[in-house]
C-alpha cells in the first residue's frame, strides 16, 4: 500500500516511504531530552547527515535533566543543528533543503517545553519549503533505529528499554505493534539511575553502573528478581534489595564494582528471560532491542546469545541506541504511527 502525504501549501500529494519508487530524502528533528538533534536520512536506512548536540554536562551538576534549563539549550542549539546537517547533506548527495522529501519532528513523549523546541523546528521548515510534515513518536523512533543500516524486516519481537519505559512490543508490520508486556513500576533506566545516585556514582548513572559492573563479579551478590505476570516488569523491589545491601555495609567500604554486577546480571537475565519467552510464543525468528538502554553491555550481549539459539537478533550501534534524530527519520519513512497533522501537538506521557 503507497503512502501518501499532502504539501502543506498545494493540494499536491507526495509518495513516501518503500513503495513510493524513487529515493525519499527526510530531514528530522529530536529534543524530547536533553539532545538537541536534526537528521537527513535516505530511504530510512541510510543516514547521510547525523548531528546530535548534547547537554550532559550542563545537567550532570544538577544530578539529573533540569527541564527549564533543558528547553532553553534546545532553543540556543537548534538552528545550528539543523544547519549542520543541511550543510552535511549537500556534501555528501548535494541535497539541498528543495530536495528534501518531508520534514519530521519528534510528538512525544517527552518534555513539553523541549519536545516545543524540536517539533516547531520541524513544523516550520515544511512550511518555508512546502512539504509534507511527519510528527513521530519517539518510542516508536527508537525501535526504527534497527532499521538503520539493515534489512531487517517485521515482523519481530522488540525490548524497548529507556529511561522512561520497560516494553516487550510485538513488531507485525510497520504500522503494526502490539505491547505485550511492560514494567510495572520503575523502568530500566530508571532503575540504573536510581541503584547508580545510591551507591554514589555521578549523573548519567546508567553508563557508569555499567562500566563499573564489568569488572565486578556478577554473583557476589544474590538479588531478588520479582514475580509478576507473563511479559510485565517490575524494578522496584530491586532497587529496595540494593538499598538494603548498601546499608547492611553500615559505612565499611562498599563493594562497588560487585553490586554493580550483581544489579546487572538480574535486570539482563529477567529481561532476557522474557524476550525469549515472547520469541517462543510468536513464532518470529527475529528479535530487535533498542532504547537508551539497548547500549548496556549485559544486556546486548545476553541478546546476541540468542542467536546461538537460531534467533536473528538486532541491535542499534551505540549512537543510534540514545537519543538522535536518524531514529526519528526512518521510523517517519516507514510510517510506523506517525502524525500527519501539522497542528499536532506535543505530549509529555505514552497516550
Ligand atoms: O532512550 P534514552 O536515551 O532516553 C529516554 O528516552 O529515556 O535512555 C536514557 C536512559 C538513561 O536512564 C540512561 O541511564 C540509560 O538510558 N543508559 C544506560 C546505558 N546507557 C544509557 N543504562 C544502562 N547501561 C548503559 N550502558
Ligand atoms: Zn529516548
């Protein structure tokens, strides 16, 4: 089925996506965090402008992401984003912004005032250049970073894991997920973060939890892995479990690097457990992960051993695992529940 998107300012319809015959060229833009990124993608696979400007170290005093402070730095680095990447896609094709096929901005979930920035961006150049506007949800985003650089094709089984969310979606076709399972409480990334600020490490937690848990033992430490339903998730009683550990030390020396690892080794063999059980049940033989957290070591390398069990599994490079703008491109080309509406407005929570 071709798909169709109306100029903005013609009644003129333009063919995107797989089966439009010609090469789509789309600009996106991100900012529901603290990455202020714009992308020119080709045929949803292949990137041929990335450019990411990142905040980390203005939040990492604050201990964490600072709205106020996040939407304001998205406003002083968006246009020279985006100007990069126009300049970096006429170097490499000779793309001029008239080339672009549509222009697409990252909806939500997010930051209200950050996602503001981005989408606006967005809006805007497909009404300076006349073309169609794509709003993406950026969760879905995510799972098309798989797309990048691959062949991969639906149907498959995704883990989802962020800082925001903990899911196991079931991939049919690119318009077509079904979550089957999600955390109940605390989403992975939280838990890192939450388990890295108790036991003392800096913002961004995550990364550096993971860091330290490679050269911990992964057994010193037996944590509870929590009971619930089927394909759901729950970290809380995890991160209580490590609060206790780290108080029956009563102020000795922690055995940092073996927490970590500890900690580690039950979120990857829980996660794990379930995608494969997910994978069983479908009968797909493709699994993909993606998010934020799809760059933790444990976790990717638990994935990949699946493939000894005739699985293809999938996952992003390290830089398209955490926020771009590339994720954002592809998943607008192949229309995995996008927006056409130009008066689409953000959200901040998965509706
Ligand atoms: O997807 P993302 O960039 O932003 C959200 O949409 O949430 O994910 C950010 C989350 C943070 O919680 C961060 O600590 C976590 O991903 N993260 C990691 C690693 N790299 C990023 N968690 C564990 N291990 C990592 N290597
Ligand atoms: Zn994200």
């Amino acid at each position: 089925m071709k798909m169709t998107k109306k100029k903005l300012f013609s009644d003129e319809l333009v063919q995107i996506g797989p089966e439009s015959g010609y090469d789509n060229y789309i600009m996106a833009i991100e900012s529901s965090c603290d990455e202020t990124a714009c992308a020119v993608v080709k045929n949803g696979r292949e990137v041929i402008a990335n450019v990411v400007a990142s905040q980390i170290k203005t939040h990492a005093q604050f201990g964490g992401v600072i709205p106020e402070i996040a939407a304001r730095e998205h406003m002083d680095s968006i246009n020279i984003v985006v100007e990069e990447a126009f300049k970096l896609a006429y170097s490499a094709e000779g793309i001029s912004p008239g080339d672009i096929t549509a222009f697409a901005g990252t909806v939500g979930p997010g930051l209200v005032g950050c996602l503001l920035v981005g989408l606006n961006a967005a809006k805007t150049l497909a009404l300076v250049y006349d073309k169609p506007f794509i709003g993406v949800n950026h969760l879905n985003a995510h799972l098309c970073a798989n797309y990048i650089d691959t062949e991969l094709k639906p149907p498959f089984i995704a883990l989802l894991v962020s800082g925001g969310h903990t899911q196991i979606i079931d991939v049919k076709s690119y318009s077509e997920q079904t979550i089957i399972g999600e955390t109940i409480d605390d989403a992975v990334g939280e838990a890192y973060d939450k388990v890295a600020r108790l036991i003392g490490l800096p913002y961004p937690g995550g990364p550096k939890l993971d860091k330290m848990a490679q050269e911990g033992n992964p057994f010193a430490f037996k944590l509870p892995e929590a009971k619930v339903d089927d394909f759901d998730f729950s970290f809380s009683g995890l991160k209580t479990a490590v609060l206790r550990l780290v108080k029956s030390f009563d102020g000795k020396e922690l055995p940092i690097k073996d927490i970590c690892a500890s900690f580690q080794e039950c979120v990857s063999s829980t996660l794990v457990k379930k995608v494969k059980k997910a994978l069983e049940k479908s009968g797909y033989d493709q699994v993909v992960i993606a998010g934020g957290v799809a760059a933790n070591s444990e976790i990717r390398k638990k994935m990949f051993d699946l493939s000894a069990e005739g699985y293809k599994v999938f996952a992003p490079p390290m830089k398209y695992c955490t926020d771009n703008a590339a994720m954002v491109a592809s998943c607008a080309y192949f229309n995995t529940n996008t927006f056409d509406d130009i008066n689409v407005e953000v959200f901040s929570r998965v509706k």
